[in-house]
C-alpha cells in the first residue's frame, strides 16, 4: 500500500511539473524573483541613505505602501495566442486561472485599510494638488450648535415694541412633563405637522415617510404600567398620550384641518390621495385618487400640498407639476387638473383673504402666483392666469401666504423671503405683474440633505400681535421671524438632541412645535 501511494505521489509532481512547462511559467517566475531581489537592494539603499535624517523616520504609512508596488512589478497578462496555447485547450484555462488570481491578489493589496495617521500631503490624489496654507474651515460661521439668537440679543433690541415681543417668545419653554426623546409620535420620519385648532389642550398631529398618522395630546398623559410607585419622581407615573395610524402606503405631505370643523382633518400623500379623517367617528374616507388611466396624473401622482377655497372646494399640487380642483359635493373622485409648472410642486397654498390667489413654489427654481378666477389656454394647455413669478438661483420648496397678504419662501440658495403683495389691487384690475422683487431677505442655511426633512417656514396663520412664522434651524433650533425679517426667538434646549425640521405655529396661540428626522417632536408653550 505504502508503494503504490508513493507511486502515485511521484506521478503527480511529474504530471505538475510538466503542467508548469506547458504554461510557461519558469520564466515569468526568474523574472518575479530578479524583480523581488532588484526592489530588495532599492529599498535598503534607500533605507541607508536616509538613516541619518530624523524626518524620515516620521514619514506615513501611507507614503509607504503608496510605494510598495511600482507598476514595473505588477502582474501583467499575455498572449496565449502568441505562445501556441489553443483557445479552448485545458492549458489556456489555467493559464487564465492564474493570472486572474495574481490581479485579484493585487486589487486586494489596494482595498487593504491603512492603520495610523495619515498626513494629507502624503495621500494628495496625483494631479489634485492643494495649498498646503488652505484652511478649510475659513468660511465656516459660528460653532456647529452654537446659538445665534439670545437673551443678550433682546436686551440689547433698542425698539421697546420689538424688544417686549421678543422676550415673549424667547420666554416660551419646553414641554416640562416629558422630555423630547421620549415623544415618539411617528415611527418614520416626520414629514408635515399641524396643530389642531382647540386652545383647550395641546394636540399635535404628524405624518411621517411611509404613511403613518400619529397623534400626540400633551395636555392628558396616560397612566404608565410599568410605574414604582417607590420612585419620587411623580413624571414616572404617566407615559405621553401617544396614538398612531397607518393611513397611507406613502409619505403624508399635508395636514390641513376643514375651515368649518375642527372634528376633520384632510391629508394628502405622495401615495397619489388625499383622505378625510372624522376624528369622532373615528373613519378615514378617501376623497381622490388618481386612479384613472386617461389621467395625466395616474404615472406618478404624488400629492404635495393642499388648501381650502372654500369648505366645498379644495386646491392640490402634485409632484409632476400640477394644480387640481376637487368638489368634495361631489362623489366621484374626478378633479380638474392644470399643468403649472416643468418640474414638482414642493409648496402650494391659497390666499387666506383672497383665495383665488394661488402660490406655488417649485423645483425649476420659480415661485409664481396664479389668479383662479381666470383660465388661459385651450384643451389640454389650459391654466390659470399667472399674474406674478419670481426666479431664484435655486430650488423653491416652500410658498406659503400670511393672512394679509405676504407670502414667505424658503430656497436652496440659503435665503427665506418674504414678498409682500397686500391686498394684490392690480391684480384685481387684470394687470399682470412680470415679475416681483422680496421685501425681505433672510441669510438660512435650508441644506438638509438626505435624511432630514426640507425645511419650510410656516405661517402663525391668526397670530396674536405681530405677523411671525417658524421654521427649523440645523444647529437644532426654532427660528421665529416678523414678517419684515427681524428675529424674535430661537428656542431650543439641552433635551433637543436632533434638528426640529417640521415646524408649525398653533393657528392662535403662541405655541410651537418640532418633529425630527426619527418621529420625535419638542413642544414649546
């Protein structure tokens, strides 16, 4: 037995060494191994040459490995037609075998992690050189998180009126009875909030990413089960009043209460609908779809804003560029729908005093106001009557109109602007207004890449005092702004761990409220 293994033993080192001949690899190994021996004595002259200075002996890793393989060393793949291999030969196939296995050991070699401090000088992509004096964060202003608004700031406000209003609303506090972490409203991503309309209790409602309504009464915390009474804190004893509904397949991109009642609330969705929720009876009613085929809106009827015209009739923009008119008399789920713009619709709202006056901001880079009393256009190229536009170097998403008359919008060029169109009289006469210029300019930085909510700035829709709106601030603030521009507050806090994006003012009282990226909310009364 012992004889016929090392039998078999001696015939495969036979068969492998004449297997090594056909691929001729004899040569290439010589030529492997003078290479080693040639990059060997280079690196020790190298090493020598440079023994007595102390510099070299701090260089990077990096610079090391950067130079470990020169390309002169670097497997290189050749011709089998050349050395007389047949394509499909049983030869060809291993010869290929092995030289993808040298290449994939060479992509390994520069996909390896590089541990230790790597010096920027020495890791300069090739043809990307730098001033080495740059100092990137030059044009960088303030600390990240740092307050740019304070009660030094309103000391220091020399208008009396001014100054009464801003310690006001810098007065206002956190929801003392839960801390912001523990109000997980929604299980996704908040997308658009709305406070209903009671002042007899705070209750906030949102919609986040994947379609989920959550409601939030701050005013009646619920009993906790899992409450010691041992403990002596008496805020154990009570959990956040916290209820969540499924009612759309997408994200919910509107909130908006009905003008007559406060016992309904309409939202609409980038799942193409827009749904009626009777929170006595406690039942969701959709009141459009984009079902219909022959409807331009049916390949992606994604809904992003909606308002009242009045109690029967409702305005609602798409993502496609779209405005729509729906009866809510009516049955049937068709609407009556106009092509407004090239690119989505990320705002859209009514006049408040004149709701035939339209806003829309979109992401052609356009803000226009359209007058609905009035269609231009025949068959499928009619629309209503633009009486106003405004470009801005980048995307609009936000137009939203005040209850006298301005409207404020936030852009991706870092601005808010108020524009201030009062009671619109030319407007009445058919005069069309080419184009408008803002009445005020806020500098905003509105980059919120891709996991936190656009920001938008948002109405006290009835305010008491002067006209103010919020909007989210990414150092994990509230903003408050009059509507010429002056800052009032920034509220946040310690407990306000992420960026409040979704803000919304309460449509009378001086309450405000923020949802974040991970469905929580910070309430301030």
């Amino acid at each position: 037995m012992e004889n016929d293994y090392e039998r078999q033993r001696l015939e495969n080192i036979e068969k492998n060494r004449k297997l090594l001949q056909e691929l001729d690899l004899t040569q290439a190994a010589s030529a492997f191994r003078a290479a080693s021996e040639k990059k060997a004595a280079a690196l020790a002259s190298a090493s020598k040459s440079t023994s007595s200075s102390s510099s070299s002996k701090k260089r990077s890793r990096a610079a090391t490995i950067k130079k470990e393989v020169p390309d002169e060393f670097l497997p290189r793949r050749t011709s089998s037609r050349l050395k007389g291999i047949p394509a499909d030969s049983e030869v060809a196939k291993r010869k290929a075998e092995a030289e993808d296995a040298a290449f994939k050991q060479v992509e390994k070699a520069k996909r390896q992690r590089v541990a230790g401090e790597l010096s920027l000088s020495d890791i300069v992509t090739p043809g990307k050189e730098w001033d080495r004096t740059t100092n990137f964060l030059s044009d960088v202003k303030g600390e990240r998180y740092a307050r740019t608004f304070s009660d030094e700031d309103v000391a220091k406000t020399t208008d009396s009126d001014l100054r009464a209003v801003r310690r006001k609303m810098m007065g206002l506090k956190l929801h003392e009875r839960f801390d912001p972490v523990d109000i997980k409203i929604t299980p996704e991503r908040i997308y658009c909030m709305s406070f209903h309309p009671t002042t007899s209790k705070n209750l906030v409602f949102a919609g986040d990413k994947i379609g989920n309504l959550g409601i939030f009464d701050a005013s009646n915390p619920l009993p906790n089960p899992d409450y010691d009474p041992s403990e002596d804190e008496e805020a154990l004893s009570h959990i956040p009043n916290i209820s969540t509904f499924k009612l759309h397949s997408r994200s919910i991109a509107t909130l908006s209460f009905a003008p007559d009642s406060a016992e309904s609330i309409y939202s609409t969705s980038y799942d193409g609908s827009i749904r009626k929720l009777d929170l006595v009876a406690q039942k969701s009613d959709e009141v459009f779809a984009a079902e219909d085929p022959n409807e331009p809106l049916h390949k992606d009827a994604a809904i992003s804003g909606l308002d009242f015209y009045d109690p029967n009739v409702i305005y609602f923009s798409t993502l496609t560029g779209f405005l729509g008119r729906k009866d809510l008399r009516e049955r049937s789920t068709v609407a009556t729908i106009w092509e407004c713009h090239e690119k989505k619709i990320g705002g859209f709202t009514l006049n408040p005093r004149n709701p035939w006056f339209a806003a829309t901001a979109s992401l052609d880079r356009t803000m226009k106001i359209w007058d609905l009393r009035k269609m231009v256009g025949k068959g499928d190229e009619a629309k209503p009557h633009m009486v106003a536009e405004y470009e801005s170097k980048l995307s609009v998403s936000s137009a939203i109109w005040s209850s006298n008359g301005k409207v404020v919008t936030t852009s991706y060029d870092d601005t808010v602007k108020v524009f201030d169109f009062g009671e619109s009289k030319g407007w009445e006469k058919g005069h069309e207004v080419a184009s408008v210029d803002p009445s005020a300019v806020i500098k905003h930085n509105n980059q919120t890449g891709r996991w936190v909510t656009i920001l938008r700035a948002q109405w006290q829709q009835s305010p008491t005092g002067v006209q103010k709106f919020c909007i989210g601030n990414m150092n994990r603030f509230v903003d408050i702004y009059t509507e010429n521009g002056d800052m009032l507050a920034q509220l946040g806090g310690d407990l306000v761990t992420a960026v409040p994006a979704v803000t919304v003012f309460h449509p009378t009282q001086d309450w405000v409220v923020g949802g974040t990226a991970s469905g929580k909310v910070s309430l301030w009364t």
